[in-house]
C-alpha cells in the first residue's frame, strides 16, 4: 500500500509542475561541512565530484556553509539565465541579507546546492530565523518561491 502512496504523490507533484512548468518540489537548509562534499574520485582525480548535482556558493574556493538543498522540477524547457535570489534573516540582524545565484535550468529533475560559505555565514550552530527562495527568469520575473513558516504573518 505504501508504495503505490508514494507513485501517487509523485504523480500528483509532476502534474502540478507541467501546470507550473517550474517549481520548487523540495527546499531543504541545512549546514554541510567541507567533508561532506569529499568523493573518492576528488582524491584521484582532483576536481570535486557533485554528484550530479548543481552546487553553487557565494565564496567558490569555501566548502563548508550553510546550504539550501533546492530540488527543482523543469517540466518546460531549459531556462537560460535564471537565478536563484534568497532572502534570509539571520539571528544577527532583523534585516533581510539577499544572496543571488545565477544558474541554468535544465528540463526535467534537478538539484541545486546554494551554499552561504566563508564569510557569508557565521558557523554551524547558527541557523536562519527565516528565509524565502526565488527562482526568477533572466527578465526577473519571480518563476517559484518558497518560503519558511516565519517568513510572513498568516492571513487573516
């Protein structure tokens, strides 16, 4: 029974996708040290290994951050010239701090890395008060968001 809940959700997510053409199917934060981006073959062959997916850091040469795990559902096609723009509020400050990376959407199933490394983030027990993500076109306009619980007040 449980598997067949589970091909039933993912249907309905793609369904709501091709309707979208673009979406946030998963956000997930989360602090990643620089071990955990270390394969086998980096020691072989000296480039980092992604793993088939996208990692994208505000300071390049810096691993270890505070990462936004973005799964992103592509159901049009490639987009050229996007962004991701995330809003964050840190502990430090009730004014949002906003981080853009470029990037280039493939159709289909993707996962991005959007890392806030170096200097960018303060250390591993720190965690964002809240935060929104937007995917948005070459043109600016907003593609997808989404946002943690305290990053607005509910309706009324």
């Amino acid at each position: 029974m449980r598997p067949l809940l589970a091909v039933l959700l993912f249907a309905a997510t793609l369904a709501s996708l091709r309707a979208a053409d673009v979406g946030f199917v998963r956000v997930w934060p989360g602090w990643r040290t620089e071990e955990s981006f270390r394969r086998l073959s980096e020691y072989f062959g000296g480039k980092e290994n992604t793993g088939g997916q996208i990692v994208l850091r505000t300071h390049a040469d810096t691993r270890a951050g505070f990462y936004f795990l973005a799964r992103v559902g592509n159901a049009g096609g490639a987009l050229a010239g996007a962004s991701f723009v995330l809003h964050l509020i840190a502990p430090d400050s009730a004014e949002p701090k906003v981080f853009a990376f470029p990037a280039a959407i493939p159709a289909g199933a993707t996962v991005f890395n959007l890392g806030l490394t170096g200097a960018d983030w303060p250390g591993p027990k720190v965690h964002p008060v809240a935060w929104k993500l937007e995917l948005t076109s070459s043109k600016g306009r907003v593609l997808a968001d989404q946002k943690s619980f305290l990053w607005e007040k509910p309706a009324k």
